[in-house]
C-alpha cells in the first residue's frame, strides 16, 4: 500500500491466484468492461498461444469518493498457474495488499485448485507473510460447466474457514464483481486497521467501497454483494483446509 497525502490518493495492489485456466484472466476482462473509462486503465495481457497467461496480467483502476476528493488507486494483477512459473509467482506476490484464489469448480480439478492453495501459502511465507494474515477471498468459477463440485460441499468448504467463498461462471461476468468488492473491502478493513487510513484522511471506508462498486455499474448495496457469500467465518478465526 502506498498512500500519497498532498495529492490524497491511496494506491494498493490485488493478486488473482489460482491454477492454469481457472478464469483469472477472464475475471479482470469482465472487470475491465464493467468499469467506466475514467475508472479503467488499459488491460495489459501476455498470453501464449494456447490462451494461458505466459508472465502476469495488468489492469489498473481508479475509482473517486464520493465527494471526489480522495482517489482510490488499484493494481489487479494475475499470476501465471503453470508449475514451472512458480518464481514468476513469488514476485508477483510481493508486496500485495490483498488476494483471490480462483479456483475452478470441476471435480478434475479438486487437486489443481489444492496445490494452488498450497502454493500460495509458501509463496507468502517466503515474502514473510502468513496466509492468515492476508486478506483473501476464494471464487469457484465456471460453476456452468458439468461435473462440478456441488454447492454443498462448497459450503462445507467455506464453513471450515473465514474465507468468503463466492460462486462465479467469469465468462457471463456472475460473481465477478461480489469477489472484487469483497476483496476490496476486507483489504482496506486490514489497511484501515494498520494504518488508520479513515482517520488520517477523514474518509468513510464502507462509503469509499460502496463508491467503486457504483463505478463498476452495481446499484445493489455492496453488503448484499459481500452477503452473497458462502459461509466464511468471522474475521480472526484461523484459515481453513485447501480448495
């Protein structure tokens, strides 16, 4: 996080993690067209030729309080999911202020989605980071796809740990936007409470969330988006098991 006090501007970074071709990419593309022009700044995307990311994603957005006197300046990137990018991985990781694990619903993929979760926990452990201390939200995406794991067993999932497990089908743009604003916010709750950013700059974090969503095109209150979660316990319980 970096915060700008002569020009009021806070800008944080959000990692989308996950294995390959589990919908990372695809999440900000949906972001990227929900975003007004002067939210959005251009999608800066590095793809092979069999549509998997080579080294990282880029999408830049701005989003203004409301009464437009603070800017809220963040950095969406993705990492690639491929095994041997597992350094490429760490240094994308470093210095995130909060991350999505996109995992993909299908059975095939219980295992893909569990070496992610792993790899991510040593990945922030090796930038001296606990998981646990990470603002972390977890999507299960292509939810349209047959043979995917079932809503119950995700809310069995979800209700063994205090990460919001949200549903999400990314190429229709379902639950893309209720994973982003929940991301957001518990990233600026963790940030708020380290560095006192709301009294510092006499701002209204909840109002400054519900402001970026009205950005994204949401008129829905931002807590029915967050509401729309499944299980996840209250914050400060420990982390539960992998996807």
């Amino acid at each position: 996080m970096q915060l700008d006090f002569a020009s009021r501007e806070i800008s944080i970074k959000l990692v989308y993690y996950g294995p390959a071709l589990s919908g990372k990419t695809t999440n900000l593309v949906a972001l990227h067209g929900r975003a007004g022009t002067d939210a959005r700044g251009r999608l800066m995307t590095l793809e092979t030729q069999d549509d998997r990311t080579l080294f990282f994603d880029l999408l830049p957005l701005t989003f203004r309080s409301k009464d437009g006197d603070t800017s809220l300046r963040i950095k969406l990137f993705t990492v690639p999911g491929q095994p041997i990018h597992a350094a490429t991985r760490r240094l994308v990781l470093q210095g995130a202020d909060g991350v999505a694990l996109i995992a993909d619903s299908r059975v095939s993929e219980t295992q893909r989605n569990a070496d992610a979760f792993l790899d991510l926990r040593q990945n922030l452990r090796d930038n001296g980071i606990e998981i646990s201390k990470m603002p972390l939200v977890i999507q299960f995406n292509k939810r349209d796809l047959p043979d995917i794991r079932s809503d119950e067993e995700l809310a069995r999932l979800a209700a063994r740990g205090k990460e919001p497990v949200f549903r999400a089908v990314a190429t229709r743009g379902i639950g893309v936007v209720e994973t982003f604003i929940c991301l957001l916010w518990l990233t600026w709750r963790s940030l708020d409470q380290s560095h006192q950013l709301s009294r510092k700059l006499s701002i209204d974090g909840d109002d400054l969330v519900s402001t970026a969503a009205q950005q994204l095109g949401v008129t829905t209150p931002f807590r029915e988006l967050i509401a729309a979660r499944m299980g996840g316990r209250a914050a400060g319980a420990a982390p539960g098991g992998a996807p």
